[in-house]
C-alpha cells in the first residue's frame, strides 16, 4: 500500500488530495501545526501529527507532498509576513530534509509546491512562458525559487523531485471564492488594465495532476500545474459574470490596486504570465477541465 506524507495537507489542495488518496486506499500521514484541528477537516482514516518524529523509523514512507506555507493573498506583504512566508515553506522543506536525511528509507518521490510566481514580473506579453521560460525577479520570484531549491536537495538522497509551478486553483476556496461575493452583486469586473494573464487550474486537476506525477517516473523538476488555456484578467472576468449571469463592468484601477494591496496587489492581481502546462501535456496527461467556462460552468 502506497504511503504518503503531506505538509499542509489540512489545507484546500490537500483536503482534496486526501480524500482521493483515501478513495485509492492509500495510507496517508499530515503534519499540521495543529493535529486536532486539522483531524476535523479531514477524512478519518489520515493520521495527523505534529511532528515528524512521531513516524515509526520502521514505517516506509513511499511519496511526500509537501503544501504547507503561509497564503500569501490574505493581505499586505510587510516585512514580518514575508519572513513567515519564508519559514513555512522553505523552513518545513529543510525539516522534512533533516528528517530524510537521518533515516536509512528515502520517500521514492517528493511533490513539492512553487507556484507561477516563480516566472516573476510579467504583463500582458503574449509569449507562452513554458518550464524553460526564464524569470524575472521580484519577491514572489525569490520566494519559488528558494522554495525549489530546497526541494531539490531531495535529489541528493536519490528521491525523484517534482515543483508545482501552480496557477491559481479554482474551487470552493482560494482565489474565486474571495471573487465570488463582489461578482455575485455585480461589483465585480478587471483589475488595472485587466491584460495581465491568469493562468488558471480546476482544483479537480489539482489532485489528479499530483497523481500523475507521482506515477509519472520519468517527470522531474518544475512542472507548470495550470490548465492549457489561460485567460486575462479581463477575459477571467467576462467569463465569471457570464457564470454568474451577472455584469462585470466594474474596473478598479492600478493606483487604487496599489493603495489597497501594496507589492501583494501589484504582484498578485496586476501582473501575470501566459503561463501552459508543457511538461504535463509532453506526459500524456489529460486535463480534466482544459478551458475556464466548463470550469466556471462546474464551479459556481
Ligand atoms: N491555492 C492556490 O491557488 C495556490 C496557487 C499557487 C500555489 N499554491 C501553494 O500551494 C500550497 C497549498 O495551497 P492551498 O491553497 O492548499 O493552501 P492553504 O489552504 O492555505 O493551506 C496551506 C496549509 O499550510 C499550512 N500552513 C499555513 N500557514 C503555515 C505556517 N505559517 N507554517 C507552517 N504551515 C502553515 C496549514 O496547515 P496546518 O494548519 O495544518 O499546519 C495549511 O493548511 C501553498 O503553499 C500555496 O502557496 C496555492
């Protein structure tokens, strides 16, 4: 039976993990921060703990995936945020590393998260921006990039290492349903001049794409997780108000983005990549959801 450890696994990607991992009949293992807390929000037969040391030595663990950080959307980047975003990603890698490290079996394979900030700073240029594409600095740049290079020191012990570079993920948490209220009273509409790219993803996929890469052996490195056709700010949101058979006429522009929402807006909401999935398209993999109105359609 396949054994999995997951960090962040009480969160929305891997709540929906867990539940599939459950329905194959995996033995799944969450560290959370907050073992009771986080046993509620998930299926009965994961085992949570709070620290790795609560693993058997004897037990083999076979695959990792590795979720945990601090959302980074909740508010204003200020110096003491940016720390925490630092140390619950890249610090809970090093743990998980430490702890691989000291134990005689190695996880055959580590999932881990990035995300397409990775790419960096980006408007509104058409180029598709593949895995070879090169980044351009900022914070959220930085941030990926030091989280994948902590990743990859699992290949020093022989695991096969996979970085999600994800889009944003649309379910019932996350991005949309921060959207939802505003577009549900016909408040809603694009941000700044609304070029910007939103490379998207089905939480859906989400799950069934970390399956396969996974099973996949022969995929390594980054992989961009985002749905084949990503859609602009503006087109993103035509197509929820559509949805929503609601208006979305409502822009709000730049410097107001700016004041609100600081290097957070500017990064987040104003600036994005035409990012595609070409190493999961190389791999056969099959997208559940490959364009935003049948996942809208799913969705709302
Ligand atoms: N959702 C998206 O659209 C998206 C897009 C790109 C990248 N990602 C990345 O993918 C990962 C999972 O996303 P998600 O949407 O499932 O995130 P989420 O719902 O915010 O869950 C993240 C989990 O990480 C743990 N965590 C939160 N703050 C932490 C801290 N300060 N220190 C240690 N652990 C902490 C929490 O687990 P416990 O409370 O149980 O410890 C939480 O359940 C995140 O790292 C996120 O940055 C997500």
């Amino acid at each position: 039976m396949t054994h999995i450890l997951i960090t962040g696994g009480s969160g929305f990607i891997g709540r929906h993990f867990c539940q599939q991992a459950c329905q194959l009949g995996w033995q799944i293992t969450v560290l959370s921060r907050n073992a009771k807390a986080a046993a509620k929000r998930l299926p009965e037969a994961v085992k949570v703990i709070e620290s790795l040391e609560n693993i058997p030595p004897q037990q083999q663990i076979h695959a990792v995936l590795n979720l945990a950080g601090q959302p980074l959307a909740d508010g204003r980047w200020t110096q003491a945020r940016k720390q925490v975003f630092y140390s619950s990603r890249i610090g809970t890698t090093e743990q998980l590393y430490h702890f691989f490290s000291a134990r005689q079996q190695k996880p055959e394979v580590l999932i881990s998260g990035s995300a397409i900030g990775f790419y960096g700073a980006g408007n509104a240029d058409n180029q598709p921006v593949d895995e070879s594409a090169n980044s351009r600095d900022n914070f959220s740049h930085q941030l990926c990039s030091s989280w994948e290079q902590s990743a990859a020191k699992f290949e020093q012990l022989g695991t096969r290492v996979v970085c999600l570079r994800t889009g944003i993920v649309l379910g019932e948490e996350g991005a949309l349903a921060k959207m939802l209220p505003a577009f549900k009273l016909a408040l809603g509409g694009p941000m700044g001049d609304g070029k910007q790219w939103m490379p998207w993803i089905h939480i859906a996929d989400m799950v069934a794409l970390i399956l396969h890469c996974i099973d996949r052996r022969n995929l390594s490195g980054a992989v961009n997780a985002t749905a084949p056709n990503p859609v602009t700010n503006r087109e993103f949101s035509v197509l929820l108000g559509q949805a929503l058979s609601r208006p979305a006429i409502f822009t709000m522009p730049a410097p107001i983005v700016k004041l609100l929402f600081g290097e957070m807006g500017e990064e987040l909401l104003l600036q994005g990549q035409k990012v595609v999935p070409r190493k999961l398209q190389d791999s056969g993999y099959k997208f559940q959801y490959a364009h935003l109105q049948h996942a809208l359609a799913e969705l709302v």
